[in-house]
C-alpha cells in the first residue's frame, strides 16, 4: 500500500473532524498531496533508520521540566 492510499478525502475530513479544524472542502482537498509526501518521507527515513549501520544513532529527547 502506497502513502497515497493511505491519505485519502476521509483520511483528511476524520482528521479535520478529530482536530476540530473547520477547513473548509477546497482546502481539505489540496491537503492530500502534502499530507502523501510527508508520509512518503517519514516512511523513507524510517527504513533508513532502520538500518544496522543506524541502530546507535538514538534521538537527543529532552521533556521540559514543571
């Protein structure tokens, strides 16, 4: 399955809905093909880090303090 199946018109109009974003339809449409490319690239990464050559490399995570 292709990111791009993955983002769909109601994949958008759930998430909207979820978020309590009131986008209007002409906007919610021009989403998908962004929404599919940051998908595309975060699942590239993703693999790439996946590597063994990758396995050390941990991210630098601070939570603020309260």
């Amino acid at each position: 399955m292709s990111s791009r199946d993955l983002v769909t018109r109601e994949s958008i109009d759930d998430l909207c809905s979820l978020a309590g974003l009131p986008l209007p339809p002409d906007r919610r449409a021009r989403l998908a093909p962004i929404l599919s490319s940051l998908l595309t690239a975060a699942n590239d990464l993703s693999r790439k880090m996946a590597d063994a050559k990758y396995r050390s490399v941990v991210p630098i995570l601070r939570f603020p303090e309260r």
